[in-house]
C-alpha cells in the first residue's frame, strides 16, 4: 500500500512537471509566433513606405520575392 502511494506521487509529480515543461515550450512558441508576426508587420511597413516612395523599385523587390510569371505562350 505505501509502494503504490509512493508511485502515484512520484507519477503525479513527473506528471506535474511534464506539463510544465510542456506548457513552457508552448509559450516559447507563441513568443516566437508573436516575433515572427512582429517582423512580418514592420518588412509590410516598409515595403509599403518603399511602394510611396518608389513603386518601381517596390515591384521589383515583389517580383524578387515571388518570382515572375511564366510567359503565356
């Protein structure tokens, strides 16, 4: 009885600190889903002050990006 006792305690406690890794991984995830969104806000930004300024150079920068269409033929 004292043995099975002892092992749900230890099975709750590495259960207890499973998740707590677990969930610790998932905000790293979201710090880094927030940072790459943070990013993509300023790089639209800035693209969007280059296509003010210079919408030549910015449809340049977008073909770069993308790639150009193929040629219909």
């Amino acid at each position: 009885m004292f043995r099975s006792i002892l092992g749900f305690a230890v099975l709750a406690i590495l259960a207890w600190l499973g998740l707590k890794v677990d969930l610790w991984n998932s905000w790293d995830l979201v710090g880094l889903a927030m940072t790459v969104l943070w990013l993509a806000f300023i790089g639209f930004v800035v693209y969007l002050a280059l296509r003010f300024v210079s919408p030549r150079t910015a449809d340049r920068i977008r073909d770069m990006i993308k790639g150009r269409p193929a040629d219909a033929s």
